[in-house]
C-alpha cells in the first residue's frame, strides 16, 4: 500500500463514519451505550487523528510514542481525556472538528517522505513494530469499528441507549 492509498482510505472511511453520525437525532448522539455516546466516539476520533500526527514524531525520534506509556485498558486512560478535551455535545460543531483533524492528519501523510511511512525506526509496543503506516493503519480500522458499533445500536432501536 502506498501513502495516496492510505489516505485514499483514511478519506473513506471518515466519510462513511461522517454520515452515519450525521444520520443520528440529537438526542442519540448524546445518549450512551456501553459507556460511551456517539458523541464520545467522535470526541475520541478527532483527539487520535491528531494524536497520530505528534505520536509519529517521536516514533521517528526512536520513542513510543506518549499514548502508549501509559494508555489504560484498552487506552481507556487516553480516551477519557480526548471526551473532556473535545467536550462539546453539538453533533456539527464536532463534525466539523472531525473533518479539521483529518484534514490536518492527511496534510502530515502527504509531507511525509515515503521512506519514512513505512520505516522501521525500532519502537515497539507490546513487541510489536509501530511505524507511521500501523498507526493510521489502526485509526482507519477504529472507524470501521466504531460505524459499525454506531449502526447496530441503531439497529436495536435505541433500546440500548
């Protein structure tokens, strides 16, 4: 895969989260489910896009990156501070935060030098390999998730909400 490629999906796939957001009343983007609302997700998505572009900084100084040292349970740590940061319950108002932060995610990729993408610069996480490519890698797929997570409690009739 390339860098055009991936940006080509990171695009489609915001797209495709956008719209389902978008599609939901007010009163279920606030509404949670399994502790977290819609609005949460989101919240946490804009804060990961950005946390992305500084966290390859450092993958290229040869650190971890700062949300994998002490991330929590599944990075709950880390996400319960991106749903005080991006606080705001107006589903446009965040929206359009969504789409700022992929915007600016998409700039970083594109100024990449493509050697860079992909490099091994000897961080790992858990023995694992992080590169810039895993780290967008792993942000497109939450998007994916986090539809189709949106899309079935749609599906259940709000009775989950």
């Amino acid at each position: 895969m390339t860098i055009k490629a991936q940006i080509a999906g990171l695009h489609a796939g915001i797209e495709a989260f956008a719209a389902c957001v978008a599609s939901l009343s007010e009163e279920l983007f606030v509404r949670k489910c399994n502790g977290w609302s819609p609005r949460d997700i989101v919240a946490h998505l804009i804060g990961w896009n950005r946390y992305i572009i500084k966290g390859s900084t450092q993958i290229k100084n040869g650190e971890l990156p700062f949300y994998d040292l002490d991330p929590g349970e599944n990075y709950s740590k880390v996400n319960a501070v991106l749903i005080r940061v991006y606080s705001s319950n107006d589903k446009q108002e965040l929206l359009k935060e969504l789409q700022d932060s992929v915007r600016e995610l998409e700039e970083f990729l594109q100024s990449l030098p493509p050697k860079e993408w992909d490099h091994d610069y000897g961080v790992r996480h858990r023995g694992v390999p992080i590169t810039i490519r895993n780290s967008v890698d792993e942000v497109i797929e939450d998007y994916a998730h986090h539809k189709e997570q949106i899309e079935n409690w749609v599906n259940r009739s709000g009775r989950a909400f």
